[in-house]
C-alpha cells in the first residue's frame, strides 16, 4: 500500500503539494513586514490628524521648556524667557489640554522660536515619544552661563521668603528672585511650573532648583538639592 502511494507518479504529487505548501506559507509570512508599513503608515496620519499648539507671543496657557547648561530642563511661561541660543528647538506644552487630549503618552511638540512664519506665528513640529527618547532629531539649545539655574518665588509681603532668601544670601548661594506680584509674567511662570510638575499650591516663597520645584522654605530639601546642583558645578 505504501509502496503505491510513493510510487513515482505519488511522489511527484507529494512534492508539488509540499512546494505549494511552502510557497504558501511564505506568502503567510510577507505581510509582518507589510503590517508594519501599515502601521507606521497610520501612525503618520494619525499625527497628522493631532491639532498641533498654536504658539505666538500672545498664545495662553502655553509652556515652554529647554535644556539649561546643567543639562536639566528649564521650563518657562514666555517665549522672551527662552534665551536665543535654545529657541531653535523647545519643547511645548498647551496646559489648556489634558494629557489625554494631547496625547502626552504618546506625542512631544517642539517649536523653532527662533524665526516666525508668515502667519506671525512659530513652527510647530510632532514627535512620538519612543524616537524622542531615543534622542531622535536636532538637540535642545543649551542655556548660557550667565542664566541662573536657582530661582526663587516670591513678594515683598512673604516673611517665609524674606527668611529663605536671607538663608540662602548666608550661604553665598546664588539664585534669581522673581517677585509674583512685579515681575512680569513671573506669577505666569510659577503657575506654569507648579502645573507640570503636578504641584497644586497658592502660597509661597516658591524655589526652582535646577528645575527641581520646592514649595515653602523647606530647609533640608532645599540644602539637598542645592548641594547636588553644587557639585554639578564643580564638574564643570
């Protein structure tokens, strides 16, 4: 019997069947690549579809953040505190939105402020998340030297702020003040920070550290972060 179905005539049917059976299941294995250009392809339409932030002088509820020289992130609420030689790539964030509206998990915006369009207005460009990571595109411009990396928040009414700054002023620690009440756009500034970093507080002195955020004169955590940023310094 099986000397029948082998016999010559068999087993050439036998090896068309195998080879259609191999063509096949090669045919099967082609579309994992098409499936991944199907996917970047609807990746890209769907960025395309995500209503990129309008950014100009006058556009609210927008933050801006940079590289500064200590390599941390500096975050501001004005285009005029982003220094000219970190405008040509800053990161944006439309606090008007929620993560989920902007698609933060998956999405990064980045605008070039260092020229505007014919609109009047600055270029916006998408990134995902996962190439940004990778460090994927142009770096962020650095902050110059002569910008401080400690900033403290505060009022001329604020006795909490008038100790800090006088402990810090002791310490020959040096720090930019930044009056919420005078100072333009500082109160913006603070609201800005407080936000990203997920922070809800009305009150102040308020101290950026090298883009760590310090709400009150917490004394031990302020000495910490400043004695990292210190020997970040001394590195230098």
């Amino acid at each position: 019997m099986f000397g029948r179905l082998f016999g010559p005539r068999n087993r050439a049917k036998v090896v068309l069947l195998l080879c259609t059976t191999l063509v096949v299941t090669g045919c099967k294995s082609e579309p994992k690549k098409s499936e991944k250009g199907t996917a970047a392809a609807k990746d890209a339409r769907e960025t395309e579809d995500i209503p990129l932030p309008v950014v100009s002088e006058t556009a609210p509820n927008l933050l801006f953040s940079y590289v500064g020289k200590s390599g941390q992130m500096i975050s501001v609420a004005e285009i005029a505190e982003v220094p000219e030689k970190a405008r040509e790539r800053v990161l944006v964030v439309d606090l008007s939105k929620t993560p989920q509206e902007r698609m933060a998990h998956r999405y990064a915006f980045f605008a070039d402020l260092s020229e505007k369009n014919d609109e009047g207005q600055y270029d916006v460009t998408v990134v995902s998340r996962y190439k940004s990571a990778k460090g994927e595109g142009p770096p962020a411009g650095i902050l110059p030297a002569n910008n401080a990396d400690i900033i403290v928040y505060s009022a001329v009414w604020c006795g909490f702020c008038r100790k800090l700054e006088k402990w810090l002023d002791e310490n020959g620690t040096p720090y930019l003040k930044r009056d919420v009440q005078k100072d333009p756009g500082a109160d913006r500034e603070l609201k800005a920070k407080l936000a990203q970093a997920g922070i809800s507080s009305g009150g102040i002195p308020v101290t950026d550290v090298a883009g760590n955020i310090v709400v009150g004169f917490n004394k031990p955590k302020l000495a910490a972060l400043i004695e990292q940023w210190s020997q970040k310094e001394k590195t230098k």
